[in-house]
C-alpha cells in the first residue's frame, strides 16, 4: 500500500501540478507587489487616494463600503493586465515562432503539393 501511495505521488501529474502551484503562488506575490507598489501609487497620483476603502455611506445604520468594492475593481483589472501583458502576449509571441518554425520544416513534396494546389485554385 505504501508503494502505491508512493507511485501515486510520483506521477508525473501531481508533481506538474504540486509545481505548478507553487509557481502560482509566487507569481501572484509579484503581481500583487506590481500592483500595490506600482500601480496603486500612480491612481494615488492622479485620484489622490491609493486606497479607496473608508468611502462608505449608511443607511439605516447599515454601512456600504463601496470604496473597498471600487479599490478591489482597480486590483482586479490591473491584476487581469499584468497577467495578460507579462504573461499571455509573451508566451502567444513564443507559440507564433514556434510555428513558423514547424512550417519552416515542410518537406520538398509536400512544399509542391501545396504550390499545386494554389496555382489550381489560381485558375478558378
């Protein structure tokens, strides 16, 4: 049984994941960091207020704190454009020189295939 378990935390699966965990979770202190450190000081500078968590208004002693709602908006989008401009862009811009260089490999047949093919359809 021990041997099992021990196969089972080897897999190949769980320690993908086991690391990709990790990575997440250090990779959202950098984020957070940017944002914090670097975003949040700019809207300070242009609003005047890094933090917009005592706005509040009450109603019938129930107090709404829309500012935490508004400064979590702002982390949030500019979470989701950290992530997209350091992270997805990066890595569409490696899968796109990838692929031209998978196409890069066609073969001499399968280059005049495809020249044969285009000057049929020229035709039509």
């Amino acid at each position: 049984m021990l041997r099992e378990f021990r196969d089972f935390l080897m897999k190949g699966n769980v320690v993908e994941l086991a690391i990709a965990f990790v990575m997440g979770v250090a990779f959202a202190a950098v984020v957070n960091s940017f944002v914090n450190d670097l975003v949040m000081p700019v809207i300070a500078m242009i609003i005047g207020k890094p933090d917009f968590s005592d706005l509040t208004f009450t109603i019938n002693d129930a107090v709404f704190r829309y500012g935490s709602f508004i400064t979590a908006v702002i982390t949030f989008i500019a979470i989701a454009a950290a992530v997209f401009f350091f992270v997805v862009k990066p890595m569409d811009a490696i899968k796109a020189r990838m692929s031209k260089a998978e196409e890069a490999t066609i073969d001499d047949d399968e280059r005049r295939h495809q020249e044969l093919l285009a000057a049929l359809a020229a035709r039509n």
